[in-house]
C-alpha cells in the first residue's frame, strides 16, 4: 500500500513538473516572439533600405558619368574652337605680313618700270621647271645683260584648290624653283624680289580647269630703274599650262 502511494507521488509529482515546463516555455516563447518578429522585421526594412541606397548609388554615378561627359565634350568642343580662332587668327597674320612685304616691295619699285616679263606654269600641286618653262626663262635672262640698274621680280600662284595656308606655301616653293633656276644662271640673290601670293592674285577664274590650269603659274618681270629700255628687250609671251 506504501509502495501504490509512493508511485503515486511520484507520477504526481512528473506531472506537476511537466506542466510547470510547458508552462514556462510557453511563457519563454511569448515573451521572445515579438522580439522575433521585430527582428524579422528589422532586417527586412533593412535589406530595402539596402538595395534602395544601391539604386541611388547607381543612378547617382549613372548621372555623374554622363555629366562628366557631356563636360568633357563641351571641353573639347571649346578646345577646337579655340585652336580653329588661333589658325584662322595665323592666317590672318601671315596675309597681313605678306600684305605689308608686298606694300614695301611695291614702294621700292615706284622708280622701276617693266623690260621684259614672261610666266611659267605649273602642273596640279607641282612645283618642278618643266623644259618649257626654263626655255622661257632663259629669253628673259637673254635681256639681263644689257639692262642696266634692273631686278628681278617673282611672283608665285595657286588655283583655289586647297587651303589660303597650303596655297601660300605651295607658291611659294614655285617662286623658290625659278628663284633657284635664275641664281644657277648668274643672277644675284639680292637682285631678286620674291613673293608668294598663293590664290590671291589670279588672272582666270578658278571655276573652270583651263582656268585653275592658267593660275598655278610664277610671274617673272626684269624690271630697270633706267629710263633708257634696250632695243633688244621685248615682252614673252607666257607659256602654256601644263
């Protein structure tokens, strides 16, 4: 009968303590499950805020490039008009130079008057002697000995095809070609008066070949100071283009 009441006690006494577990877990659990949750949600408000500051991020740097760009495009925009202001502003400078030299070179000669002139022709972007144009060179050299107080004036030409600079640079070559072309037949340099008008100065218009073909020529005028024209000097006839 003691032994019942013991066993009896004791399946009580588990059942007692069972209970009191349950209890307290489920006192454990209620008490924790909101800070569960609020974790929960915590963490996903968080991971939002997350990708939401990733997206400002991106569309922020998205900007950012695209505003350097349109800044380094402005930049180069205005560094060629910059350099495009400085070349037409060389150009500008160099006519003017070469305005002034002709002014002067044309003042020099208000005592000189022509003997005897003739003008070589060029083939497109040439600057070589052809036989034809040193057979004309040498009738007006024929007169330089017998003319007294002279010079020599060399005017070079262009067509318009081409830039004013290029032009101005290519004439002058073509003048240097007859300039050298008389020096190796005994003409002085300081007897010489070089100019390279390039597209300035044209006898045809450039509209047409014949035209553009007539333009890209060297004038070559024997020029005196002395009133007295030998009988011998006569004007050249220009030879034709190539």
């Amino acid at each position: 009968m003691k032994a019942n009441s013991s066993v009896l006690i004791l399946l009580a006494g588990a059942a007692l303590a069972f209970n009191v577990g349950c209890a307290s877990k489920n006192y454990v659990r209620q008490q924790t499950q909101p800070m569960i949750d609020k974790a929960n949600e915590l963490d996903e408000l968080t991971a939002k805020n997350t990708n939401a500051i990733k997206d400002v991020d991106t569309r922020a740097q998205t900007g950012i490039q695209a505003v350097n760009q349109k800044t380094a495009a402005a930049d180069q925009k205005a560094t060629n008009a910059r350099n495009a202001a400085d070349q037409a502003q060389l150009t500008a400078t160099q006519a003017s130079n070469r305005a002034d030299a002709l002014g002067t070179q044309v003042a020099n000669l208000d005592n000189y008057h022509a003997v005897v002139e003739t003008s070589v022709h060029f083939a497109f972007n040439k600057a070589d002697l052809t036989p034809k144009a040193k057979a004309a060179l040498d009738q007006l050299l024929a007169d330089v000995p017998n003319t007294k107080g002279y010079l020599l004036v060399v005017e070079g030409d262009t067509d318009s095809v081409g830039s004013a600079t290029y032009n101005y640079e290519l004439s002058q070559r073509r003048a240097d070609a007859v300039v050298q072309y008389l020096s190796e037949n005994n003409v002085p340099p300081h007897k010489i008066y070089v100019i390279g008008l390039g597209k300035d100065k044209s006898v045809e218009s450039n509209r047409t070949a014949e035209g553009r073909a007539k333009n890209r020529r060297v004038d070559v005028r024997l020029m005196t100071n002395n009133q007295e024209t030998p009988s011998s000097a006569q004007n050249t006839a220009p030879t034709s283009s190539q």
